[in-house]
C-alpha cells in the first residue's frame, strides 16, 4: 500500500474509512482489519489513491485491450480458408458450416 493525498497536499497521514481495530480491556491497540480499502488525507480531508495498485490495475486493463486472435476456418464445401474471429459461423462465399483448420 502506498497512499498520496489527490490533492498533493504532502500531509503524509491518512485515516482509513472503514476499519475495526481490536482493543483490550485497558483500551490498548491489539489489531485491525480493513473493510474496504478507502482513505481520506488527514491534513485536507481529501481523498487518498493507493498507488500501489497501480501495476496490476494497469496489468488487467493491458488484458482487456488486447484483440481477440483470429482463427484460420477451413470451409468444407468450397476448401476456401476464411479468417474468422468465432469458430461457428458459415462461409462468406458459399453458406456452409465453418470448421477450425488443425
């Protein structure tokens, strides 16, 4: 986790929005557990941004981008080899089922 203020204020300190903490009886810090990631900036009240998760965020959206690989379809009635992005779908010159090329 690596948090900074959106609005650069450099305050560095940060209160988490949706926390437990675990105390004893006498009121001393025995743990904590987030509930849902969520900060605001001590020093402006703005919200915070995790840059640590900026990578894999950057990672999934690199995957979403990438274009589905066109398969090389042999059709059975007209031998014609038709680039295609779905495996079932008829031939564009003659009508017919396409199978994939093996």
């Amino acid at each position: 986790m690596w948090l900074v203020c959106s609005n650069r204020c450099g305050a560095g300190i940060f209160r988490s929005l949706q926390a437990e903490v675990d105390v004893d009886a006498a009121g001393a810090y025995e743990s904590h557990r987030f509930l849902q990631p969520g900060f605001i900036c001590v020093g402006c009240g703005a919200p915070a941004l995790d840059l640590g998760q900026v990578p894999a965020e950057m990672a999934a959206d690199a995957e979403e981008d990438v274009a589905p690989a066109l398969l090389d379809v042999l059709c059975p009635v007209c031998e014609t080899a038709v680039p295609v992005l779905e495996v079932e779908m008829e031939c564009p010159n003659c009508g017919a089922y396409l199978e994939p090329v093996s």
